[in-house]
C-alpha cells in the first residue's frame, strides 16, 4: 500500500538507511571504546552519545508544528551525514577519542528528529487510514532492519578490516538518505494562492509558543497517559540496558572476538525485524493494549531465562523474541498515541516523546553499568526483567483505558488541518469536523456538483484530482489538502460551477448544517474562508470562480 504513495516510500526509505547508519556507528564506537578504554569509558561513552539528544528532541516539535515540516528531515539527514563524515575522518587519522565522541553524538543528536517528523508527515501525506497503518508498521520496519543491518555491518566490518571501514561505509549510507530527502524541500504543503489575511491568521496561530503545553496538557487530562508514556519508552529502556550488557556478555561471558557484541544485536533486531512483518494484523486492530501488555510480559520472561542460563547458545535463542517484542510494544504504543494525541500539537508531543525515550534509554545504560560493576552481568539480566514485569502491573488498567478511549480519526484530521479556514480550528473542534465528515468514492469523469444545483455539502479532496468548470469552461485543477464548495455554502446561492473527478477521487463530505455551525462558532476561520476565496477571484481575474 505505501509503495504506491512516492512520497511516504521516499520518506521511509531514507528513514531505513539512517536508522541502519546509527546503529552501525553505535555498535562500531561501543566495540572502538570498549577495546581501547574498557568498561567504565565505554558507559560513560554512551551517556555522552545520549545526552545531546535529550536536550535536543522536544525543540524539534516547534519547527515541526509550523509551516515547513518538510524541510526538517532533509536537514536532519543532512547533520547525521556530515557528521558522520567528521567521525570517519577523526578515526582514520587516529584522533583523540573525543574528537570521534563529538561529530557522532551530534549525528545521533539529529537522529532524534526523524520519528517526530515522521509522525507529522506521515499523516500528512497518508491519503487513507489504511495508508497511515502501512506507514507506521514501516517505520517500526525501518526501526527493526537498521537494528539487524547496522549491527550485522558492524560485526562483519569489524571483523575484516577495523573501525575506519565501518565508519567510511555507514557515513555513504547517512548521505544516500541525504540525497533521497532533498526532494522533500521542494514540496509545499499549501501549493496554492493564500490571501494576506489568511497566512497572518494562520502564522498567528502557529507561532503560539505554548502549543507544546497545549498539547501535553491536553494529553495528559486522557486517563491511563502516564501508563501509555511509559509503554512508549519502555523498548528504549531495555535498548539501554542492552548497549552495555551485550558487549560484555560477548567479550566477558562468551569469549567472542569485536565482532561478537554486532552479532548478538544483529540477533535482537532480527527478532525486531521478524515482527514488523506480521504486524500489520495487530495494529490494524480496534485493540491494541493486550499487545502491548503481552509483549511486557514476554521481555520479562526473556530476560529471567538468559540470567539464569547466560550461554551463547541461549542468547542467539531469546534475544530475537525480545527484539519481536519490543518491536510490537513500540508500534502498537505508537498508534495509540497518534489516536490521542492532540491533533494541533502532535509533532511537539511526539518531539517530547523522543526525548523521554531517550532518558529511558539514558536511565537503562545507567542501571546496566552500575549493577554489572557491582553485581555482575547476570544481575543485571535479573534486574531489568523486574522492570519489565513491575511496569506491566502498574501499566495493565490505564492502558486499557487509553485503548478503549483512543479512536480520534488522524488521518482526517491532518487532511483538514492542511485547509486553510480549518487550519485555524483546536483541536476539539477539528476532531469534531473530522467525526462529521463522511467519505465518498467518485469514479472518473463523473460530476462532483453540478453548476446550478443547490448547495447542501462542502468537500475535501482526500486523494485524486478535480477539473472545475463554469459553463462549460475550464477554469482549473484541485487536488489533495483543497475543498470546494464553501462560497455557495456560506452565500447560500446555487452552484458556481460545475467539478467533476479527473481521476478516480476520494473526498470527504461535510453536510451543510455542521460546515456553517463550526464557521459561525469560529468567526476567524469563516474569515478565511472568505479571504480565500477572494484570492481565487483575484488570481483568475475573476473567471475562475470558486465553488
């Protein structure tokens, strides 16, 4: 399904290559440090690579929220590649360790801007909830390979020839998604002309420096929000604890060679990996919360079973049935928080998500490197499945709560938002256009509204193209993220002019009575609405007539 959108695969693909970039630099620079420093240098290493991140992820959701969301990715890809670059060049000159820490930090600081922006541009781009659903089992997808490739490239690069390899191979990796970002500068989501009065309307409303507020307020009055947070950030715990473990599992426990702690990754993202392809099924459910919790229970399990029997054999066994679980708790936890998540604050939210990730993954190395030092590696196996069996007993009732509370129609509503007398609306209110308005198929060439006939609908253009003509001229072609219908509405005249589907079209309908309740209750988006259409009239020197 997302292959036929050119727009998401593009996203999607070069999302996979970064994802598998990091994962090669980070696994490539554990094994660099461990060997040369040992295992206090190595911790305190990945707390450097984490920290930046933190701080970083929740300023993302600002620029996000505003006009140009398209333009972060690029940019995003763009840090991670130079940076990258700067890493390979400090190794393969045999710089100080700080000198590889820094560029690479900053590389993985970037990375933290690629989930929030998929979690806007997906939805944005999506033209069906079935669409939306393909894309997030692609992102989880995107997540599991990089887990699986980066590591396995790590392992098998480490083992031929060194760091310097590694680090050359993932930085051409990080400048291939460059390049198959660049194309997303050019897009806008607004291709249309917008009167002075509308853009300083919504440039008011989107310039609000309390959206993120806003938004985690309004996030967290939903019962059960702290308990969905928590499964949210509940992987990148154990991803934490895992950096540390596996490496000494493999050098300590095992006896393996620098390729050792890549392979025993590579076996946790297969598992990762092996899960996205059948998760399609589950997160297409009206119910995701049971596989969440049954995904808790089973990290749970998996980690008691490799304490008890810390063996090589066991490890290749287990660690790819907790990679399949996290990999289903991240993406069933993903779509219930887009189905709540305040609409008009979602990329701040999910830019804040990021970064409470990134503590739980920060707050996991901790605990794994203060109980190896303290009680060995087995202990720390031993602790971690406590967490995980401790936060499925507190997470149980509020995650149920969310799961049956969490139906907002996302897809809908990032489609209206893109309309401009709506872009203006909160988000209560948006949601409720969204829940009046009602899909409806038209094949080609078949008259949408007739020039003449009344007017009792407005429609969005959810996928497909118009042709609008006014007796029997044509005056011009919508598409997606643009409505018609609004000047007959709001002067209550008969049609202007006649629209017909150029291609096979999906809109959505929005009945007389509930499009004029919400422009008179929000005089400021019927303003628009108005400035908007003017526009037209002055941009077709009044032949082309609105709708």
């Amino acid at each position: 399904m997302v292959r036929r959108n050119a727009v998401i695969s593009r996203m999607l693909l070069a999302y996979c290559c970064v994802r598998i970039a990091e994962w090669a630099l980070w696994s490539g620079l554990l094994v660099y440090t461990y060997d040369a420093h040992g295992k206090t240098i190595t911790g305190l290493v990945t707390l450097a690579l984490l920290l930046p991140g933190i701080l970083f992820a929740p300023l993302i959701g600002a620029v996000l929220d505003g006009r140009r969301p398209n333009r972060v990715l690029p940019l995003a890809c763009g840090v991670v590649a130079m940076s990258a670059v700067l890493a390979t060049l400090a190794i393969g000159v045999g710089a100080p360790l700080l000198a590889i820490v820094v560029p690479s930090s900053t590389a993985l600081m970037a990375v933290t801007a690629l989930g929030p922006s998929l979690a806007v541009l997906v939805p944005d781009h999506a033209r069906s909830p079935t669409e939306l659903v393909a894309g997030n089992v692609m992102i989880g997808r995107g997540d599991s390979f990089g887990a699986l490739s980066g590591p396995l490239l790590a392992s098998a690069l480490l083992g031929l020839s060194g760091s310097v390899l590694l680090f050359t191979a993932s930085s051409f990796i990080a400048i291939s998604a460059f390049v198959l970002t660049v194309p997303l500068l050019a897009l806008d989501p607004r291709n249309r002309p917008v009167s002075d009065a509308a853009a300083l309307a919504m440039v008011s409303v989107r310039s609000r420096p309390s959206s993120l507020r806003t938004g985690l307020r309004a996030l967290m009055t939903r019962p059960g929000a702290i308990p969905l947070l928590a499964i949210v950030c509940g992987g990148h715990l154990l991803l934490g604890t895992l950096d540390l473990t596996l490496v000494v599992l493999a050098r300590e426990a095992f006896a393996m060679d620098s390729s050792g702690p890549g392979l025993l990754a590579a076996a946790f993202g297969f598992g990762g990996l092996s899960a996205t392809f059948g998760a399609t099924l589950l997160v297409a459910r009206k119910r995701l919360a049971p596989v969440a919790l049954a995904t808790l229970g089973v990290v749970a399990v998996v980690l008691f079973v490799l304490g008890s029997s810390p063996r090589l054999n066991v490890a290749l066994a287990v660690l790819p049935i907790a990679g399949l679980s996290v990999a289903l708790t991240e993406i069933s936890g993903r779509m219930l928080l887009q189905r709540v998540a305040p609409q008009n604050a979602l990329a701040s939210i999910f830019a804040t998500v990021e970064s409470l990730r990134l503590l739980a993954c920060l707050l996991g190395s901790v605990i794994a490197q203060v109980v190896i030092a303290l009680a060995g590696v087995r202990a720390c196996l031993f602790a971690t499945a406590a967490i995980f069996a401790t936060m499925l007993v507190l997470t149980t009732t509020g995650l149920l709560t969310v799961d049956a509370d969490g139906d907002a129609p996302v897809v809908t509503m990032r489609l209206l938002r893109r309309i401009d007398m709506f872009a203006l609306l909160p988000g209560p209110a948006l949601e409720g256009v969204a829940r009046a308005c009602q899909p409806r198929r038209v094949a080609a060439g078949v008259p949408v509204v007739r020039e003449g006939d009344r007017a009792d609908s407005y429609f969005a253009i959810a996928a497909g193209d118009v042709d609008v003509s006014i007796a029997g001229r044509h005056v011009r072609t919508m598409g997606r993220g643009e409505g018609f219908g609004e000047i007959a509405l709001l002067r209550d005249v008969p049609r202007t002019a006649t629209v017909t589907a150029r291609t096979p079209l999906d809109v959505l309908e929005l009945d007389r009575a509930a499009f004029l309740e919400i422009l008179n209750e929000y005089p400021a988006s019927q303003h628009v609405a108005v400035a908007v259409a003017q526009t037209w009239l002055e941009a077709d020197n009044a032949d082309d007539v609105p709708v």
